[in-house]
C-alpha cells in the first residue's frame, strides 16, 4: 500500500460521513448515483451539489455537501497518487473500522465499499476531482487582483519645488502558493496598463473563440460558477 495513503489520517467527523452512506433514507442511495451519473460536468463542488439538489429525493439530505465532498476526497486523494479508488477505499473503510468511531459488520463493510466505489468513480466526480488536482498543480493559483493608482510629485532643487507629478499603478496580485495566500506587487505606468489591457482583451477573444469551437465539437468547457451557481458560457 502507498505510504502516502499510510500517512492519511481521516477524522471521525469524517469517518461518520462515510459510513452515512449506510443511513441514507429509502432509494436515496440510488436516486444519488443516478443523479451524479447525469449531473453536467462543472468545475465547482458547489455547481455539483446545486445541480443535485435539484433532484427529487435528494434535496432533503442534509449532510449533501459533505457526502459530495468525501467522494471528491477519495477520487482526489486516487487521482494525485496514481492509485485506484478502490485502494483508498479499503484503506479509509480498515481505518474506520480501527478507530472504532463506528462499528461495521462484514456485510457492512463490503455494502459501504462498494457503494462509495460505485459513487466516486461516476464522471461528475471524477471530472471535479482531476480538475482541482489539475488546478492545484500549477505553482501559483489566481485569487483576485486590484490595481491602486496613485499621482505622485516629482520634487526638484534644495527648495523641494514640485516640478511635476506621475501616475503610477500599482498591480496586487494575490494567489496561493504551497498552501499559502502571497501578494505580488507590480508598478506599472500608462503604457503599461495599456499593453496589460490589451493582453486581458486579447485572452478574452481567445477564450470566446475557444468556447465557439468547444461548442460546434460538443466539449464541455469546465467553468467556475457564477454567483447564480450557473457556469459561465
């Protein structure tokens, strides 16, 4: 077994929630495999989760996002190792039943098991999780931007006479970065915001033409939300 799964330690806050899988009223466990199985491919856990709530049967699960959330974990936790999900399934259902947190008969485990495969491995879950694994990949990750622009004087001679003034923009930029928030300053003058802006419009056609041809060749571009928690198209 790979001792990056070994070195996994799951809460039993977590635990329980894995196991709920168990407790889930009536055909809800079905209506949820169906529902992840048709759900759109999206970017955002929360997208996800808005599109099955929208599901018969299942608005009323009130621990949805957490069971959402556990299933993006195990394919998450498969995908960046290179493992299978049933590996860290076994894992995660031997550490349940190590804590004691919950107690599982043998048929219990086996059902557990093959449930939460079943469910991690549906497409809308995969697609989320590769997708965040793919994001956190890179070395930075965007998080938002301000520009602050300020006019300062140009101070000349012993007497300190303003002799003129300059604009100057000062680009934050935020990200994360292993694990950690940082902001990058950049001062920029007109010129250079001009050329920024043009480089933002330029991206922006790039990506309109690429969604143009993502639509004519019926490929899903994966999106955040937008405030309504209907992807951007």
């Amino acid at each position: 077994m790979s001792s990056r799964i070994e070195s996994i330690a799951i809460p039993a806050e977590d635990q329980r929630t894995f196991a709920g899988i168990l407790k889930l009223p009536g055909d809800a466990l079905q209506v949820l495999e169906v529902a992840l199985s048709q759900a759109v491919p999206t970017l955002e856990r929360d997208a996800l989760i808005s599109q099955l709530r929208q599901k018969p049967g299942l608005g009323d699960i009130a621990d949805l996002e957490s069971l959402v959330g556990s299933f993006l974990s195990l394919a998450g936790t498969a995908y960046a190792g290179g493992m299978s999900v049933e590996e860290v399934i076994d894992f995660v259902v031997d550490q349940i039943d190590n804590d004691d947190v919950i107690d599982l008969s043998d048929s219990e485990r086996e059902t557990l098991k093959a449930a939460l495969a079943r469910l991690a491995k549906t497409e809308s879950i995969q697609i989320v999780a590769k997708t965040r694994q793919l994001l956190l990949a890179n070395d930075r990750n965007f998080e938002k931007v301000k520009i602050i622009t300020d006019l300062r004087p140009v101070f000349s001679g012993d007497d300190l006479v303003i002799a003129g003034e300059v604009i100057i923009h000062q680009l934050a930029i935020q990200a994360q970065h292993n694990g950690r928030r940082e902001t990058t300053f950049v001062a920029l003058d007109s010129i250079d915001l001009a050329s920024l802006h043009a480089e933002v419009t330029r991206a922006l056609s790039k990506d309109k033409s690429i969604r143009q041809f993502a639509k004519i060749s019926q490929t899903p571009i994966l999106t955040p939300a937008d405030e309504d928690g209907v992807e951007s198209q």
